[in-house]
C-alpha cells in the first residue's frame, strides 16, 4: 500500500513547484513592460543556487522568450540585461541546461548583444558566453564558425571573450580583425581590461609566427606593442601582469618576430622571467616563470648562457624540490592535496627549465648536475606518479644525456638506465619519445651504460618501437639499435637481425620519412661492419640486402639516402666472400659505374670506395675483378676522375689505378 501512496504524493509536489515555476515564465509575456521587468529580477533571484528551478523553467519555455526579449529592439537596455544576467544563471546549472541554451540558438544572439553600445549589457552578455564556452558540453568549434565574430569587436567590452587552441583557431581570430579590435584596449584605464587584452595576445601569439609577425608592427597611441609590453613588465607593475607581458614577448621572440639579441629579450623578458622563479614570488607565479623562460631560451644557447649566470637560477631552482617542507605534519586531506599538486608543478617546471638551459653547454650541464641531490631527483623524478612530472624528469635526462662526460661519470654512478627502462615499459607515446631520445644517448660507443642495457632486454624493446605508427618512436628505434651495433660483437647484431626479422628490416628500407630510411641504412652500415661479420650477415640476407639496395638506387631519393647506399655496398665489397655477391650482380655494378661519373662529388667518392675494395690486388680472385670490370669500362673513368680537380676522388682514382699495375 505504501508504494501505491506515494507515487500521487510526488506528483502533487511536483505540481507545485512547476505551478510556482510556470508564474515566473507567465509574467514574460504581460502587456506591461515593467511587470515583465520585474518578473525578470523575480526569476533571477529565484533561480540564484537553485538547479531544480533552473530546470522547471528550462522545461517551461522560459529561455525563448528570454532570448526574444533580449534581442527585441523595443525592449528597455535594463531588460536585455536583465535577460542575460538570468541566461548566465542558467548556464551555470548542469550539462543539460547548457545543452537545452544551445538548442535554442543563445550563441548568436549572445554575440548580436556584443554590438550593443551599453557597457553593462555587453559584460552580462560575455558573462553568459564565458560560461556557455567553458562547459564541456559546448562544441569548441562553434565560436570559431559563427560569422557575428568579426562584427562583434572588443571595442567597448571589458573582458574579450577568446579561446584559440592552435593555429586554425587563432588564423580564424586573426582574419577577423581580433588584433586591431583588442590593441587599444591596452591603455584602457581599467586593469581588468589590459588583463584581459594581454591575455588574449599571449593566446593568440602562442606559435603563431603570422600574428607575432603582425603584433610587432601594431601602433598603439603612437607606440608599438613591443614597447607596451616592456613597459608592462617592468617590477612597478603587477606580478600578473609582469608575467602575462614576459609571456607575450616570449611568444613573438619563439615564433621569430623578435630576434633573440633583442634588447627588450636579452635585457627585458628573460630577467623578469628569472626574477619570477625567486623565493619571493607565490608558488603559481614561480611555475609559470620557470616554464615561460625554458620556452623562451629552449633553442637559443645564447639565452641559455645568460639565463645561467643570472641571479642564480640553477641554484634558485633546487629550492623547487624542497616544497612541501614537511609533507607527513599535514593532517588537513584538502591541505595535503593542495601542497602535493604544487610540488608536482613546481618539480615539473623545474625539470622543464634544467632541460632548457642545459640543451647544448656542457659547461651548464655541469652545473646543474652538481647542484645538490640533482642526478637523484631526476632518478627519482622518473618513477613520479605525475605523468607530467615523469615527463620533465626524462626531458632533463635527455638533456643531460648529451655530455659525453657526464654519461662517463654521473650517470653510470647512479645506473640512469635502469629507470630509464622501467620508464620505457608501458609508457605514454609522448615519454616514450623523449625516454627512446635518452636511450640512443647511453647506447652510444663510449657510454659504459651500453653494456648492461643490452643486457637487460633492449634488443627486443627497440626492435618493438620500429613499429609503432608513431614516425618519432620508429626513429628513436632504429636509431637506438643503429648505435647499438656500431663496433658490436657478431652476437648482438645477430640478435639485432634477429629481433628486426628481416621483413621489418625491409619495410624500414620502404619507409616514406626519410629520417626513417636513413637511420635504417647507417644500422645496416654499422651492421656490415668488419669481414667476418660482412660475410656472415650477406651470407644469409644478402639476397634481401641486394635487393633493396638496387631499389634505393633506383629510386627518386635525395643524395644523402644515395650516399648512404653507396657506402653499404662499399662496406659489402669489403667482404671476402660477400663481395662476389656484387661481381655477379651486373645490375648493381652498372649503377656503380653510373655513380662514378655523376655530378655529384659525394656519390662519386662513394661509388670509387666500391670499386677501390673490388679491385685490391691483395686478395683472392681480384684478377679476375679487375678484368670484368676492365671490361666494363671502369679503368677509363679511373683515368679520367684521377685528372679531377677534387683532390679527394683524384686520390682514390689513383689508389684504384695502382691495383692494376701491382
């Protein structure tokens, strides 16, 4: 019986409610313009926090005649606004109140509002769109094919509405007359204004090198914006502001609108920026300092010298791993988040600004990785359960990884490779670039991490990466094991082959990315490297290997990838018995004798080493090499080339010439 009496108990609440709601929608559509005024106020302060009457009157068809009083020319500037104030509320409820605003077309007439002359209108109308576009629910894409953009301006609005993400976006914004509608709003005398004109040139700068290049030359009151933002960032001004400007600057200057000597960058942006990372500054404005300077001088070594020897910055910098002090004293669960939110991003934009500064000095290099605890807190920053923090630890590994001496000493003392490997198990694509980056570092000949990483499994790891769809990870793969079979032993490069199979190796070779193609042909070059190991590996893919060599040189490829190409035959030719797999082969001894007589100097002295390894008199068999390729003509283009004015083929023609005559 209970359940038969409920059901008639909430439908008469509900009544209710919908009735109390359905008198706020009535009263939109009195004759009397004040009452609806009023019945506007009403319904704003009915709807203040309270999602369930929200809902009702979304459901009762208020938010059309909202909308229709908004846009109606006779309607009172206090009614319109009124209007936009009470659609904001709105927006503000759920998902679905959001959805239902934009079944109804608010968008467009929310930009229509813009045009309006009456401050408060334009800002109760901004309000609403901020909301509406920061929803999940909002298509992102809609702002950008609305064609009121353009007639909407910035030009009486205190808070430009403007959400570009990437370069179609801000191109969008750009055509649309965003730059010259926003640049007098920088000497506005309302801060809240500049704020938000700065805001949206950082945005729309943001790798853009068409509007940087466009900014550079905009006049403001008879001053460029340059100066402006100079001015801007001076320490009178504040911090926000100081830091929205520096990013600005940095912007422009990365997209190569400003050139990196530039006063306002040398002597301006980056001391700022420096001056941010200080122990003064609140730990927000300290990790956007730190990630806007390593923007700024991440491939300029220049800055990167300066950025060093300013105020102490890598000294500066190791203060960000020490907050919070004490972590196990904090009983408050939301206190402990909060601190550990902010180590995070204060050890990751630390990370970020070692990777720049120690990009390419070995002498910074050293610097930093003397700095207290350094080569622990990247191991330890490795293992981070912050994806993003794991990320700036591998790129200032990467970093790092670049000195011979430092990959000799710090990082076989601490084993760097062993969280290294781990990191490369199940990572992200974007960690397992840098971390694959890192790795063909320590695989390097002089690295003694090279030894125990092929130990632990490598091989198989990198042999993997080679194919991936990711273009960088098939690169950082075969990369790798191009470094891992230079001077090798015959068992890792049978186990490179191994691992490879000699279907993938192929495939590589048919790659359509060059980097791809050329990595491959220097591992197979490292990898016919030595006479025994040449024999053994032509032995059983020479077939294969002949193969797609004759490919490459057929095919439309640049002179580096020919080149390349070349030397691998050369190689082959210095084989005892792999050798002969070019004498029978007519076809690649015609392409040989092709390049000997091309233009190009470098694939000349390419093809010469072919012949010149061919045609040693001191091993089996060269008397008959040297006949056929008589025959072939080659001893007269040997006459000829050793007449060149190229000292370096005029040698090798002459060295080949005297094989003859022995």
């Amino acid at each position: 019986m209970a359940c038969v009496l409920e059901a008639p108990l909430r439908m008469s609440v509900l009544s209710e409610v919908t009735a109390s709601s359905r008198h706020y929608v009535d009263r939109l559509f009195d004759p009397d313009p004040q009452k609806v005024l009023q019945g506007v106020i009403d319904m704003k302060n009915a709807v203040i926090g309270n999602n369930k009457q929200k809902a009702n009157l979304i459901v009762l068809g208020a938010v059309p005649r909202l909308l229709y009083l908004l846009q109606q020319e006779t309607s009172s500037t206090e009614l319109r606004t009124e209007c936009a104030v009470v659609l904001g509320s709105l927006a503000m409820g759920t998902e679905n109140n959001v959805k239902s605003l934009l079944d109804c077309h608010i968008i467009p007439a929310l930009l229509q509002g813009l045009l309006s002359p009456d401050l408060k209108f334009i800002e109760a109308c901004l309000r609403c769109l901020r909301t509406i576009f920061t929803s999940p629910v909002t298509p992102e894409e809609l702002l950008y094919t609305l064609r009121h953009w353009h007639s909407c301006g910035f030009k009486s609005s205190p808070q430009p509405l403007l959400c570009a993400n990437g370069p179609d976006h801000q191109t969008i914004l750009f055509n649309h007359g965003a730059v010259q509608n926003i640049a007098h709003l920088l000497v506005s005398t309302s801060y809240k204004v500049q704020m938000q004109a700065l805001k949206c040139f950082s945005v729309l700068a943001f790798e853009n090198p068409q509007v940087s290049m466009t900014l550079v030359n905009v006049l403001v009151d008879g001053e460029l914006l340059p100066q402006i933002f100079v001015k801007m960032l001076q320490r009178d001004k504040p911090i926000e502001m100081q830091l929205t400007s520096a990013k600005c600057l940095t912007y422009m200057c990365r997209a190569g609108a400003i050139r990196t000597d530039d006063n306002c960058i040398v002597l301006k942006t980056l001391p700022c920026l420096v001056r941010m990372c200080s122990k003064e500054r609140l730990l927000e404005e300290r990790v956007e300092g730190a990630e806007t300077l390593a923007y700024l001088i991440e491939t300029d070594v220049e800055l990167q010298r300066i950025a060093s020897i300013t105020d102490h910055l890598i000294a500066m910098l190791a203060d960000y791993f020490k907050y919070p002090s004490s972590v196990s004293a904090i009983t408050d669960i939301k206190r402990l988040d909060h601190d550990l939110k902010h180590a995070h991003e204060l050890r990751q934009a630390a990370f970020k600004l070692y990777a720049s500064l120690g990009a390419n000095d070995e002498d910074i290099r050293k610097k930093i990785i003397e700095t207290e605890n350094m080569m622990d807190r990247i191991v330890n920053g490795l293992s981070e359960s912050s994806i993003k923090v794991r990320l700036a630890a591998v790129r200032c590994l990467h970093s790092l990884s670049r000195s011979v001496q430092q990959l000799r000493t710090s990082f076989q003392d601490h084993a760097v490779w062993k969280p290294l490997m781990k990191v490369l198990q199940n990572a992200p694509d974007e960690i397992l670039v840098v971390a694959s980056s890192t790795l063909c570092n320590l695989l390097l000949e002089f690295s003694p991490s090279k030894e125990p990483i092929l130990e632990s499994g490598a091989v198989e790891l990198l042999c993997s990466l080679t194919q991936s769809e990711n273009l960088a990870l098939r690169v950082n793969g075969i990369w790798a094991l191009m470094n891992m079979a230079f001077q090798a032993e015959q068992k890792i490069k049978s186990d490179i082959l191994r691992g490879l199979s000699t279907e993938q190796l192929f495939q590589l070779l048919s790659d359509s990315d060059v980097n791809v193609l050329m990595k491959t042909l220097g591992l197979l070059r490292n990898l016919l490297s030595t006479r025994p190991h040449i024999d053994h590996i032509m032995s059983s893919h020479g077939k294969q290997i002949m193969q797609a060599v004759t490919l490459i040189l057929e095919g439309e490829h640049n002179i580096e990838v020919k080149e390349q190409t070349l030397c691998i035959l050369a190689n082959i030719a210095d084989g005892t018995t792999a050798k002969e797999l070019i004498m029978t082969n007519d076809d690649i001894l015609q392409k040989i004798k092709y390049y000997m007589s091309h233009s190009n100097a470098k694939l000349q002295l390419a093809a010469m080493f072919c012949i010149s390894n061919l045609v040693w008199n001191e091993e089996e068999g060269s008397q008959e090499r040297q006949d056929k390729l008589r025959d072939m003509g080659i001893v007269d283009i040997l006459h000829k080339l050793s007449q060149s004015s190229d000292p370096n083929l005029c040698d090798k023609a002459k060295t080949a010439l005297q094989q003859y005559l022995a």
